[in-house]
C-alpha cells in the first residue's frame, strides 16, 4: 500500500441546522488507499463522503488533497468518482451510452471515447451487454455499469455509497471480490461506505469507525478487531464477550484481572478467543448453557456466569463431542493476552 497522503480531513464538523451530523473529524487518506467508512445508520458516513465529493459543503474544519486545500472546491472541481447505493443510471441509455456518459461531457474525441468505452464494458465484465438497456440487466450487472461509468474517466478517487445494499448476498460476495480485483488492478483510492461490519473487514486496507457523528477508531481491519479502542467499536464489530471485573478479579469468580485491566470496570474478550476449560488450565470460568444454536460448521453456545453475565463461545461441530445441551455445566478459559479493558 502507497503512504503518501492523499486526502486529509482536518476538524471538520458538519451542522444541519442545529444537528452536528458529524464532530471534528480528523483523519488522513493514504493514495491508493481502500477505507472503508463504517458505522450505525445515522452515524454520519455518507455525510462524510459527500463532504469529501464537494456534494455538500463543510461547516467548519478543512480538507485537502494532494496537500492542497479543497475546502471551497465544488465537485466537478474536485472531480472525484461516486457510486451510490441506487445505481442512478439513465434508463433510456445503453450500456456503453452510460458509460461513455462522463467522457463526452469531459468533450473527448468519439475514437478515445469508444476505446476507453470498450475497455472499461471489459474491465467490469459487461462484454456482449453493450448495447442493452439498463432494464434489461440484473442488478449485479447495473452496479457493474455504475462502476465502470464513475472509473472511466480515471478519477484519482472513487468515492462509493453502500453500492452493493440492494444484492442478495451470493451476488453481494462476487461483487465484492470484483471490487477488490479492481482496486488491486486499478490503485486508485476507494472511499467506500458501509454499514457491514464484515464486508469492510474483507476489503479495506483501513477502516474509519463512525457512532453518532464521531470518528470511533481508524485503524487497519486486524487493528480496529483485535485491539478496538473503545467499548463501542468492540461491540460494532462482532461478538464479544464483555465481563465485569469487581475487587480486581472477574465478578463472581476467584480469576483475577490481568494487569492491563486493573482499575477498569469491564474485560473483553472475543468468542474466538474463549475455549473450555482443560484439567491443567488455572483460570476456570464456570458457567452455565442458557441456549445453543446450530450454524452448521459451529454451534454458538449462550452461557451465564456464576454473576448472570452472558457469554458467547462457539463449539466445532464435526467429528467429536457433540456440543453441550441448554442447562449443561462447564467451565471456559482464555489467555490473558487476548483481553482487553473496555
Ligand atoms: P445510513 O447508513 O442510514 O445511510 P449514515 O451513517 O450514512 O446512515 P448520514 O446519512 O450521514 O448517516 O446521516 C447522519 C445524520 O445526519 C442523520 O441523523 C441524518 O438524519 C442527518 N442528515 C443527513 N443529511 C441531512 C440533511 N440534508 N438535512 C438534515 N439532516 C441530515
């Protein structure tokens, strides 16, 4: 991955009204990055992205580009690609008619138009499909011409809004590896806005984590997952097990609080990192099944603690034991190297 920064966010804060959609957000966006903007609905990433787009204006901070501040840049200046959740193609045009769409209004010369046309009905996977109308396609296949319409005129950046929300989930996982294929291809700067916590962890290079209009954590996926900064992004982003700790042990139990948790209220612990306890492991859990659900590879398994705290562990299922059965009794354990104080 390029690290030269590309974009820099610097306090910026956007209002409606009264309404702080976003909160002195500070940032920076390496070139050739994928950053994913992740959060809640009504957290403030697709203000943020059509700030960066010049689609709306800041109400106060900055932002640059290249170094450069484009603050006051309108969109057509800042000439960056935008995806959207719809596909917000022209109806009554064709394939290569939409696609060639921005490259007239940039007043090419038709040959040039053509090639670049061609190519990018190529790059997406469109060939055969250049003369039908956006009606005649499936959605995967319009989001496709949505791509290849916002890359065929090279912007250095794409931004992308929830493009793949309205795909089943098969076409939603091809769609995604098309994506990466075409960044890996490409280079350019995704900007990507999702509310799919595991669709930004298999994509992104970084992950910008929005609550409320507030920057949560930015941070690689393995970051934001394994070490996340704050209660919050520990919970957005997957299961987690959270376990109150009282007099420097964990609430109704003898296991004392590893020293990076003492003197915080709450250890956290993800499922993946919880297992059951052995005859020769020191710190035993005891807990009981509340509820077992099969997911076909694993079984997730809901315990309570001695305290009435929940905890989530997932069994293998397979050859071998079968997973315990609601009401069962057993013990958990995990290396004090995989919590963290929340
Ligand atoms: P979603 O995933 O639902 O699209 P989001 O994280 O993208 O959510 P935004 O669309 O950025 O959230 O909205 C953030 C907040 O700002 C919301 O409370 C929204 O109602 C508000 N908001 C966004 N645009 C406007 C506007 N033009 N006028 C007033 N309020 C707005």
């Amino acid at each position: 991955m390029a690290s030269t920064t590309q974009i820099e966010a610097c306090s910026v804060t956007k209002t409606f009204g009264k309404f702080a959609a976003l909160r002195d957000i500070s940032l920076t966006i390496a070139e050739g990055e994928f950053l994913s903007l992740l959060g809640p609905s009504g957290s403030g990433k697709t203000t943020f992205l059509t700030l960066l787009g010049g689609y709306e204006a800041v109400t106060s901070g900055q932002l640059l580009f290249e170094g450069q501040d484009m603050t006051g840049w309108s969109a057509k200046e800042r000439a960056f690609g935008m995806v959207f959740q719809g596909y917000a193609l022209f109806p009554h045009l064709t394939v290569a008619e939409n696609i060639a769409f921005p490259l007239k209004v940039q007043k090419r010369s038709k040959a040039r138009i053509d090639a670049r046309v061609a190519e990018m009905i190529e790059l997406v996977g469109l060939a055969g499909h250049a003369h039908k109308k956006p009606s005649a396609l499936s959605g995967g296949q319009q989001q496709r011409v949505a791509l290849a319409r916002a890359l065929a005129y090279e912007p250095k950046v794409l931004l992308l809004d929830e493009p793949f929300s309205a795909l089943d989930k098969n076409l939603r996982g091809q769609m995604q590896e098309e994506l990466r294929r075409l960044h890996r291809d490409l280079g350019t700067t995704f900007v990507f806005v999702t509310h799919d916590q595991e669709e930004a962890l298999a994509l992104s290079t970084r992950i910008a984590i929005f609550n409320h209009g507030h920057l949560q954590q930015i941070g690689t996926p393995d970051e934001v997952y394994e070490r996340p900064a704050n209660r919050f992004t520990a919970e957005f982003l997957g299961d987690i097990n959270i376990l109150s700790l009282q007099g420097g042990n964990i609430t109704g139990s003898a296991i004392t609080a590893p020293p990076h948790a003492q003197g915080n209220g709450h250890l956290a612990i993800r499922p993946e990192h919880m297992r059951l306890a052995q005859d020769y492991d020191t710190n035993r859990l005891p807990t009981t099944v509340r509820d077992r659900v099969y997911l076909g590879a694993k079984s997730r398994l809901l315990l309570a603690t001695g305290a009435g705290e929940e905890l989530i562990l997932y069994f293998d299922n397979g050859p071998g034991e079968a997973p315990p059965a609601p009401g069962a009794t057993l013990e958990v354990t995990w290396d004090p190297r995989d919590s963290f104080a929340v």
